[in-house]
C-alpha cells in the first residue's frame, strides 16, 4: 500500500473542493436557466398558456388596454369561438390591444354574452398577436383610434 504525502494530499484536497464547487454552480445555474425549446406563452400540448401572473405588463404602446375584471378572458389565434387559443389573459392582468374587426361605433355589449361574439379586439402579449372577445375584457382608451383588422389580417387605419 502506498502512503500519501501532504502534496499529493493537498492536490487531492484541491480537486475534491473544486469538483464540489462545480456541481454547486452547476446545479444554480440550471435553476435560473429556462428551457429554450419551451415558448413562454403558447401551444405547448394543445392547451393555452396562462400569461404568468408575475410577467409586468409594459406601458400600453397604443394607448389602449383591455382588462380581464370578470375571470380569465382567452385568447385565440382569430376573431371568433371557431379559432384555436393559444393563451389567456388572468383575471385583473391587463394586455395591451393593438386593433379591432370593426363593429358599428357606439355599440354597447348586452347582457346576453353569446349576442356580442361578433365584437373582438387584437390584443398583444409578449411577441405574439392573438385576438379576445371584446365584451370580456374592460377596455380603457379608443378603440376608433386603433386600425381596424380585416379578416384577411390587413390594417385599415381609422384617422
């Protein structure tokens, strides 16, 4: 059997602590590390993604918002039920809307939410455009001042 010396224990100490201390980081660093393959909102397994409570919504570029007071409002990939949703908006988050599909000015939402699906505004969150019903959401700001969005996607400014 052979006998360790103090240098030879000394550089066996050395890559003990440092092995250790790699593992360590390592172990930090996959904590605070987020997968890249996953979108932050999206379609993961044909369920919509919440918009995480804890992502700050930015000041609204368009000057128009809309609010989930009510509950949870969805989000689809078009203006109507026939879409897909692809996230959702919590309730009290606010999403900044960026146009509308056109319905007549001055026209109020009634009681019977199933009278009004033919309302929707476009509403931005994070990278992605998506489309909620506008009779779920509280909207601050004018609608009018916001281009309105043909069904083939094209934007028709309203000034």
């Amino acid at each position: 059997m052979r006998k360790l010396t103090f240098p030879s224990l000394l550089v066996l100490a050395t890559v003990c602590l440092f092995t250790l201390m790699l593992l360590v980081a390592s172990m930090t660093l996959a904590q605070d590390v987020q997968p890249t393959a996953t979108p932050l909102f999206g379609d993961t397994f044909g369920l919509p993604t919440p918009i995480p409570d804890e992502t700050p919504i930015p000041i609204s570029l368009t000057g128009v918002n809309g609010r989930a007071d009510r509950g949870p409002v969805a989000i689809r990939s078009g203006p109507g039920l026939q879409y897909p949703r692809i996230g959702r908006v919590s309730a009290g988050r606010s999403i900044d809307i960026t146009g509308w599909n056109g319905w007549e000015v001055g026209r109020e939402c009634t009681v019977n939410f199933e009278d009004d699906l033919d309302m929707w505004v476009q509403v931005q969150f994070g990278e992605r455009r998506g489309w909620s019903a506008r009779c779920a959401l509280t909207i601050t700001g004018r609608l009018t001042d916001l281009p309105l969005i043909t069904a083939s996607g094209d934007r028709i400014l309203q000034r």
